[in-house]
C-alpha cells in the first residue's frame, strides 16, 4: 500500500475574481503576484544555439564522474512558496532527495492561437520549456509523457532540449486519458453551465475550489487520486528518477487544488487569474512509498 503523506505549506492570501477566458487560451498577465523563491545561478535561453552541451557528468560544474548520479541535484534548502502558494520548479528539483523520486506534472508552454490538436507552441513557448530544462539540470536520466496534442509533444521535447539531451531519438510515452475529460462525468450538463459569464475554465475553477457544478463532474477526491495512483506514483522501485508529464489546464488545475487541499490558489474571478503556462505539481516519493507535494511553476509567475 503506498501511504500518502502531504507536506504543504499554507499561505493565506485574498479572493480573486473572476474572468471569462477559453479553454487553454493565453492570457495577458495582470498584476501577478511576485515569486519568492527562485533558481540561482541557472541561465536564460533566448534561443536553441544558447543550450549548453550536457552529455555527462563531467559536464556538470562541481560534479564528478565518482558522483552519485542519482543525487547531483539535491542541496537542501527552504522550498519558498509564493504568495500564490507555488513554488519555482528548480528548486523543488533540487530538494528531491538521494531516496526520493519525482513526478511533475506540468501545463505545456505557450501555444499558438488554436486550441486543437495540432495547434503548436510559439517560439516563445520553446524557449519556455528550454528553460525550464535549465532548472532540471543534473545527470539523473529523465522520462517524458505527454497527451496526445502536438503542443504537449513538443514541451517535453524542449524541456529536454534545455537539459542538453538528444532529442532525436527522445522517449516520450502518450498518455490521452490526461485532459479534462479525465474529470468530466456528463459532457452535456457541464456545458449547459458554460455562459458568457462562466466558460469552461470558470466552471472547473468553481467545481475544484468551491465545489459547484458537481453533478457535472466525478467525485473530486476519488477522481485525483484514481489519476495519482493510475499514472503518476508507482512502486518505488517502478518509478523513474524523474518524470515529466505534460498536461492542460484544466487537467492541472483541480490537480492542483487536490494536492495542496485548494492551499494553491487558482481561483476564476473577475480578474484575470489563471494558471500559467508550465505551472503544475511535483509529486514526490521516497524509498518507503510516502508522497509528497508541491505546486510548482516554470515560469517567474505561476498565473496569467
């Protein structure tokens, strides 16, 4: 049996409100909060020729090739939430420890206009995900999943790109139970609560946070941890050192609001408010199967 133990930090802050935005759309920043936390020393790429060269150990400053490559990322230190609740990627990396193994589960990078399948990343949204690879530095081998849309694909592609691995002959595993629709129970009835005023981010918001348009959606509770238990933590000995996995919005956002018991704040107001791109959670697990979590962002703010 794998026990589940949550360690998160709570932050109290205020009510936001509420915007009508679709599904996945990208959004103007607007008076976001300011991170607390961040990642030292760790470059920003402004495009593909910036990536360092990363094949082995020795590449590592500081690390040798007698390191435990299990453990090269890990310097303990305070995880800093911000005033959101989340905490910068980077530095959760670092605090998984030598017997720990973790999962994150992350919204791709910026996207171009449409929301289908096929919509790709920006150009922005590439150098997005190279630098969150930046913070995902170390000689642990990482593995990747993602949905079955091209924007999700290409995220864990340039994720591992920032990290200097190959990404021609890349292993990346599709997971398409990992969108909204994991949650939705009657498609129908949740689309009779979608207005001008509540669209479907709305609508997930308040069913995540506040509990409405319940009878929309499967049990909140059961629901997370059916996700948790079928796709992210598996056995110890199962699991990865690190595992990427790419997702939306809203697949990540009540993942969020169960992980953190709604402590991580993403509430729809009228505002605007709402994840960022590469925002999601880390699930960490030790060697006697305990768990872990946190909110994590990849960006310097975890909201639009």
């Amino acid at each position: 049996m794998v026990m589940k133990n949550k360690f998160i930090s709570i932050i109290s802050i205020s009510l936001l409100a509420l915007v009508a935005c679709s599904d996945d759309n990208p959004q103007t920043p607007n008076d976001n909060p300011t991170s607390s936390s961040s990642v030292a020393d760790v470059p920003v790429l402004s495009s593909a020729s910036d990536i360092p060269p990363l094949s082995s150990a020795s590449d590592i400053p500081g690390l040798s090739s007698s390191t435990d490559l299990s453990c090269d990322n890990y310097a303990p230190s305070e995880i800093l939430l911000d005033t959101v609740g989340v905490a910068d990627i980077g530095d959760v990396w670092k605090n998984v420890k030598c017997d720990e193994k973790v999962v994150f589960v992350i919204r791709h990078a910026e996207r171009e206009s449409g929301v289908g399948k096929e919509s790709p990343l920006t150009p922005n949204g590439e150098i997005q995900a190279m630098n969150v690879g930046l913070k995902l530095l170390g000689s642990a081998k990482f593995a990747y999943a993602h949905t079955d849309y091209v924007r999700t694909e290409q995220t864990c592609k340039f994720i591992a790109l920032g990290r200097g691995e190959d990404t021609l002959g890349l292993a990346h595993d599709t997971i398409r139970e990992l969108t909204s629709g994991w949650y939705i129970k009657d498609s129908d009835l949740r689309d009779t609560y979608i207005s001008t005023d509540t669209n479907s981010n709305a609508v997930v918001s308040f069913w995540a946070y506040d509990s409405l348009f319940a009878d929309a959606y499967y049990d909140f509770a059961s629901r997370n941890q059916e996700v948790i238990d079928s796709f992210f933590v598996k056995e110890y000995a199962l699991m990865d050192k690190a595992k990427v996995i790419i997702s939306h919005d809203e697949f990540v956002v009540p993942l969020i609001a169960y992980v953190t018991d709604r402590q991580a704040n993403f509430r729809k107001r009228k505002a605007r408010w709402w994840i960022n791109y590469l925002t999601g959670v880390a699930i960490i697990v030790n060697s006697e199967n305990q768990v872990r979590y946190f909110a994590v962002k990849g960006l310097e703010t975890a909201t639009e």
